[in-house]
C-alpha cells in the first residue's frame, strides 16, 4: 500500500513538472513574440526617422555650399565634402540607422544614404533630385507634428555629429 502512495506523489510530482513547464514555455513563447513585435515597430520607426535625417543633411549641406565662398570663406570645399562625409559615416553607426537598415523594406531609402555617402557632396543637387523628391513624398505622408519633433532632433543629432 505504501509503494502504491509513493508511486502516486512521484507521477504527481512529475505531472506537475511538465505542467508547470509547458506553462513556462507559454509565458516565454508570449515574451518572444511581444519583443518581436516591438523590434518590428522600431524597425518602422526608424526609418521615418532616417527620412527625416536625409532630408535635414541635404539642407544642411545645400546651406554650407549655398554659402560657400572661395579663397575668402572659413571652409574649403574639402573640408564641406569631408564634413558631410563624417557625418554620414557617424550617423550610419546609430541606434535608428542600424535598426532601419535590418528591415528590407528599407533598403530603397537606406541605399540613398549610402548613395550620398559615396558621392561627393558638391554634386548632390544633380545627381539625387529623384531620391530627394521621393524622400519628401515619404515625409509628407508622416504626421506633421511627429516630422516637427523629428526634424528638432534631427537638426540636433547633426550639430552633435559634427564634433
């Protein structure tokens, strides 16, 4: 009778183990599928946020070259072309940059980064006038006040990456 009581709390024991295991696995299962969904949501996100970036440079580097006078202005156009480049290659090890460029989705508007990346800044205005145009496209079916808040933090991120 002993041995009958022993056998019942061990296949107890052990149903319970399993249940409480295949509970677990559930719960975990549901964890991994959350965090999925929210990297996903951030991979969304970023790119806006690279929309808003490219767009920000290409002013930014219309304005200095706008501005550009020769042998009498603070810079050479050396220094406009590897200032850009800097940024662009700092900008490129970001936590947006690097989540937006995962998703390939992306890679149209991720290619036009590196696109800019590799040719020099002086010929932009010629050379990405499609890019550029299919960028403010993009923009302009954003949210007007999240473009607003982006395009703050966008301008900041530039004045931070050209230190």
């Amino acid at each position: 009778m002993t041995m009958w009581i022993i056998m019942g709390v061990l296949v107890f024991l052990i149903m319970t183990f399993l249940v409480v295991m295949a509970i677990k696995d559930k719960i975990n299962a549901k964890k991994k599928k959350i965090e999925f969904e929210n990297f996903k949501f951030k991979q969304k996100e970023s790119i806006k946020n690279v929309l808003i970036f490219i767009e920000e440079i290409y002013l930014y580097n219309e304005n200095l070259l706008k501005n550009f006078k020769p042998s009498i202005g603070k810079m050479k156009m050396g220094d406009i072309k590897n200032q850009i480049k800097n940024i662009i290659n700092n900008y490129q090890e970001t936590k947006d940059y690097v989540l937006a460029e995962k998703r390939k989705e992306n890679n149209k508007i991720i290619n036009i980064i590196k696109n800019m990346k590799k040719e020099s800044a002086t010929t932009w205005k010629k050379k990405f006038v499609d890019d550029i145009n299919i960028v403010k496209k993009e923009i302009k079916k954003l949210d007007k006040n999240f473009v607003k808040k982006e395009r703050i933090k966008a301008k900041k991120i530039l004045k931070d990456l050209k230190k």
